[in-house]
C-alpha cells in the first residue's frame, strides 16, 4: 500500500546549491513528489513544526538554522514511504550515517543534516498538513 511521507531540503541544502542533486537521489529511489515548495520558513512555523522538540537543548538554534534561508518541503509518495525515506536519508548525526545515505554525502553536523523526514506515518501525516493542502497534491 502506498504511503506519504515528509521531506524538507533545509537551509543548508540550498545554500550547497545540492538542491538538484538530492532530488534526483529521492526520484531514483522511487520517490514519487505528490508536492513541491519553495519557501522561507518564519519563525511562529518552524516552532510550530518543531514543537515536538521545544524542551530539547538545542531547540533555540534549531529554529534558528531552519529559518536562516529558505526551504523545499515535498510530499513524497511510495511503499513503506516513511521508513524507507529514513533509510535513504540516514542517521540524524552524519558521523553514524551509513555510505550512501543524503546525509553521509552532503550533511555537514548534527544540526546542519540536509534534509528532513518523517519518523512515522503519524507524524508524516501532520507535518505534510503543515505544508500541502489535500488540493495542493498531484
Ligand atoms: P531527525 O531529523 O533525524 O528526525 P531529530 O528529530 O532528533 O532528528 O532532530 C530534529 C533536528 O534537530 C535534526 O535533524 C537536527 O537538525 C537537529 N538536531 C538534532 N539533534 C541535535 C543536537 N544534538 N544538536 C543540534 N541539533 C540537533
Ligand atoms: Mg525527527
């Protein structure tokens, strides 16, 4: 069965200019984008996105980074999407990243990891309502 997934191409993503590139590995992948956006990130929404982390350490500086420049959300479609999009992006911190993986190839810390995905089909739920209205998907 077909599931949905979130993904966001962060600050450091366009600021590489490697935008292209991880697009290309998400499509070769299977990935299908249901949804597309190119946009900055104010403050109120990347706290609100990231509300699940507000009581973490780092969270100040989270929201900071996610707002230093502009996004790509994408809603992205296939089988076993949301963990498979986990798979292919790796661990959080690209120091434990497996070969192969977006953030072994681009992500340069902890924080500053490339890209986002959902960690579950729940959560991909909300935070592609957080981006896409129903009618915005192809
Ligand atoms: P993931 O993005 O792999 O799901 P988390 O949900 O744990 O990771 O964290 C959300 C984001 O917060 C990370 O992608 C990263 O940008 C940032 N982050 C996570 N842990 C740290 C940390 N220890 N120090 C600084 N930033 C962090
Ligand atoms: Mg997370």
């Amino acid at each position: 069965m077909k599931e949905r997934t979130l993904a966001i191409l962060k600050p450091d993503c366009l600021e590489k200019k490697v935008q292209g590139k991880v697009i290309q590995l998400i499509i070769d992948a299977g990935f299908a984008i249901k949804g597309m956006r190119l946009l900055q990130l104010s403050e109120d929404s990347a706290k609100k996105f990231y509300a699940i982390h507000k009581d973490r350490p780092f969270y100040g500086e989270l929201v900071a980074y996610m707002t230093s420049g502009p996004v790509v959300p994408l809603c992205l479609e296939k089988e076993n999407a949301v963990a498979d999009f986990r798979k292919l992006i790796g661990a959080t911190n690209p120091a434990n990243a497996d070969e192969g993986t977006i953030r072994k190839m681009y992500a340069d810390s902890i924080e500053r990891n490339i890209v986002h995905g959902s960690d579950s089909p729940e959560n991909a739920k909300n935070e592609i309502a957080h981006f896409f209205n129903d009618s915005d998907l192809v």
